[in-house]
C-alpha cells in the first residue's frame, strides 16, 4: 500500500477521543483521557517513538505513521474506525513476540494492545478473563496463585492473543489441550467497528474461527479462559545428551510418547544451546540434544513416569525434578532475549522414520549460529480429542510438530540463518503434509498457498468468515486468509 500523510485534523478528531497514547515519528506524543495537564505531561513525556515501535525479533524495522496504544475497548473501537475511514495499513500488537514481524508496519496504523494487561480470576466458575495484552507471565501471576492454570505456552514473555489465536502449544497440552481449545469466550472489535462476543453459544461460528485460525477476523481485545489444577510444583524433565547420540535419543523419544501418558507433553531441542552456568567447560560449545517437558499431575507420578528419560544414555547434564509451575513457564525466557534476531518455521510431521530422524540429526549438526536449534514437540492426547467442526485449528491429526528456529544476533549474518531455515524445511517436507503452526511461520512470504495448504478443506470455511467480518481486508497483516473476490467487490477496493 502507498504510502500517504494522515490529514492533521483527521488525527486531532481522532486524539480527542482516545484515552491512550498517540506516538508519531515526530516526536509528538498525544495523550488526551486525564483533564489533569500535569498528568498528561507525565503519562506522555516517557513515551518513546522508537521504543514503542521496536518489537522483540531484532529483524523487524518498521516505522508507522502513528502508534495508538490502547487503554480499553472505546480506544480499539476509536483507532479500528479512524483506520477505516482514513484508508490505513493496519498493524495489531499484542503483549509479547511476534517473530513474523506483523505486529508493526510501514507508513499505517500501529493498533497496540500492550497496555491492556488485566487478568481476574473467577474460582467459582474456574475461569480467568484476559485482556489481549497481556503475556503470560501475567496469566500465570495470577492463576498460580489459587492452583489454577490453562495452557500456555513454553515462554512466561509470548503474548496470549497471538499464541492463542494461532492454536497455542504449551507444557500442558497433552493433558489439557491446546490453549484455543480451553477458551470458553472472545470479544473483539470488527473491521466495522462493532464489538462482539464469541462463544459456543453467541457468533458460533466466529468462535470456531477464532478458535486457531489466526488473526484475521478481528482485534480481540480479552479472553476467557477455562482453568485447571496444576502446580503449584510439576515434575519437570530437562536432560541434555551429546549430539553423537541424537538418532539413539531420538528413537528412544518416539518409543516412549507412543505410550506415555496423557499427563506428559514433551518436546527435544538439539543444537549447541552454549551456557556455561549449565555445562561442563567441555560440552559448552559442543552440540547437544536435550528432552524438556512435564508431567502435569502428582510430583511422584510425574518423577516415575518421566525417569526413563534420563536414562537413555550418559547425560551431559540433567536438571530434571520437582519444579514449581510458574519456574518452568521461564525456564527458556532467557534464551529468547529482546532484540536478538529469529527466523522460525514448522512442520507438521507424518512421524520419526528412521529417515526423518537421520535428516534431524543432520539440519541440527550445520547450523551456522550456536543459539539455533531444531526441535520435535510431541502431539497427541487431548489435542486429537477436539473435532474440526469445534476449532480452525489444522494441526490436531499430526504425531509430531517439527520446529526450525534461527536465533542469532549479527545483522550480517541474516542471510546464512534464513537460508538454512528454509533448506531445512523444504529438505524435511518429504516426511509432512505441508503444513504449519501458525505460531512459528517465518515471514509473510508464503502468502495463501500456506494457509490452504495448512487448512485444506476448512479453508473455505475461514474465507466466509472473512467474507463476513472483514471484506476488505482491512486486518491482513497477519496469516492472511484474504476475502473472496465477490466479497472484496461487495466491500469497496480501497483496501487493496
């Protein structure tokens, strides 16, 4: 989209009834709610257009005409409008990673939700509400402090919205599902600026789309999460074996989570993962293959249920036991600093041949950063138990899920991580249906064939709802599932 200048009296209308902060790259911060000018200077004098355009992945540098960041509903409904009207590309910003890059544009509209970060309990119902900017960090905070969890993800810094709308794969999935398969409600603000409640019994069907389809229906603004027992202690594993026995562990692996039950969700990482708090001075920079993950049930169970793991051969290091919940959600925060560089995609797997395992061990020992790594997360249990009539989500039919992540920290080194990602993948689709986590894309520059492909015959079913909600387009910086053309003639072109 071309690039145009917002009309000054367009963005003043605009700032006169917004409660959060307006950022502009010249330096202007508007923050109209408090009467209070005292206020209003303090509120707007630490607001920083640079900061407040950085993302977590180092790669992304994008500059946005304006930052509109959020402090209710009324802000979101306000800002979905003004972009409406004015014709703007739209970005939307949640609490925490987005490693695509979409959570900020060129030249639009920065929608940013950062702010909204509420999280309540009901323990009555055994439910948490939760506003879309919040991470996870906040939502465990909070509902580990009567017992309680739903499942997130791996990392306490990932934003909900984005990992929830994408289907959300965490340490508690096999036991609980995935984290859109425990939303009990969404509300968001359409293209048209109206605000709506989804649920299995209010926009069913807006609700199935939500439920793991991507971003692109709407700006969900909260959450309702159902809740279940978990910690405050689970049994966790984390082992660490060399390289040289990556075949054997990774067979050992695929053995064990055929018959493991429903309370383990595991996954490998190989790499060489260099941490000298954790290694001997010898191993630290050597490759390594390590198993992580919990049991989400009684320590004792747990501890017997997982100590086959840490068996298998001569560990480099193991640093598995009883470990408190919250602990375990952070436990790989460090390892995902903000501002580092990352390129990450997935797979779908069919299994672990004794082939697919082989090209495994391979992709892992050519890394050409020592903080990449390749990881298989194990599937199954409760995910398989939600129908596609209930959830977008299309990954639930596959054993394994095939995670490439480049992590690295050199602008000059880019091309080399990114080439090896992409030769990874395309080597690895022999052992895949093609398709993909929504949560772990790369950039967007698979377009429709990757959601086709990754959604097949539900395809269809997301292009109505898009047809429906958003007929122009206007959330499209995201996996994008682009209108139809007869809806995008009925909606108005200014969009394209």
């Amino acid at each position: 989209m071309a690039h145009h200048a917002i009309p000054v009296e367009q963005i003043e209308q605009f700032e006169a009834g917004f409660h959060g902060d307006l950022i502009r790259p010249d330096g202007v911060r508007k923050n109209s709610a408090p009467s209070d000018p005292a206020e209003r200077r303090s509120r707007s004098a630490d607001v920083d257009y640079d900061d407040a355009r950085a993302v977590w992945n180092g790669m992304i540098d994008k500059r946005p005409a304006l930052i509109a960041r959020c402090r209710s509903v009324g802000d979101v409904v306000s800002a979905v409008d003004f972009a409406r009207e004015n014709d703007l590309l739209v970005a939307v910003r949640g609490g925490g990673h987005n490693v695509a890059g979409t959570a900020v544009c060129d030249d639009g509209l920065v929608i940013d939700l950062s702010e909204m970060r509420g999280v309540w309990v009901d323990l009555d119902a055994r439910t948490a509400r939760v506003q879309a900017g919040a991470t996870w960090a906040d939502v465990d905070h909070e509902t580990q402090v009567f017992g309680l969890a739903t499942p997130g993800g791996v990392v306490s810094e990932t934003g909900v919205a984005g990992l929830t709308l994408g289907g959300g794969i965490g340490h508690l999935r096999c036991k609980y599902g995935l984290t859109c398969d425990n939303l009990a409600s969404v509300n968001l603000v359409t293209a048209d600026g109206e605000y709506l409640t989804a649920s299995g019994d209010e926009n069913p069907d807006l609700f199935w789309g939500l439920r793991g389809g991507g971003g692109n229906l709407g700006v969900v603004t909260g959450f309702e999460f159902d809740l279940h027992p978990v910690g405050p202690d689970v049994a966790v594993c984390l082992v660490f074996y060399s390289s040289d026995r990556t075949v054997e562990i990774l067979e050992a692996y695929r053995d064990y989570v055929a018959d493991a039950p429903p309370e383990v969700s595991l996954l490998t990482l190989s790499g060489v993962m260099p941490d000298e708090d954790l290694f001997p001075t010898a191993a630290v920079h050597e490759s390594k293959i390590a198993i992580a993950g919990c049991y989400a049930g009684p320590v004792a169970d747990g501890e017997r249920a997982l100590a086959p793991l840490r068996e298998i051969a001569e560990p480099i290091a193991d640093f598995s036991g009883p470990m408190a919940y919250v602990e375990l959600q952070q436990l790989f925060d460090e390892d995902y600093p903000d501002g580092m560089r990352y390129y990450w995609k997935s797979l779908y797997l069919d299994g672990l041949s004794e082939s697919a395992i082989d090209r495994i061990a391979y992709w892992s020992d050519v890394a050409p950063s020592p903080l990449s790594t390749v990881d298989v997360w194990q599937l199954g249990g409760a995910i398989t138990q939600v129908g596609v009539e209930d959830s977008a989500f299309a990954g639930r039919h596959a054993p394994f899920l095939l995670g490439v992540e480049a992590n690295w920290q050199r602008p000059e080194d880019d091309d080399a991580n990114v080439e090896w990602v992409r030769d990874c993948l395309d080597d690895m689709r022999r052992f895949s249906d093609g398709s993909v986590y929504l949560n772990f894309p790369g950039f967007l520059e698979e377009g429709d064939d990757m959601m086709r492909s990754t959604f097949g015959p539900t395809y269809e079913r997301l292009v109505a709802l898009k047809d429906e909600y958003d007929p122009t387009n206007l959330f499209r910086l995201n996996q994008n599932v682009a209108p139809s053309e007869s809806a995008r003639a009925d909606g108005g072109e200014r969009h394209e």
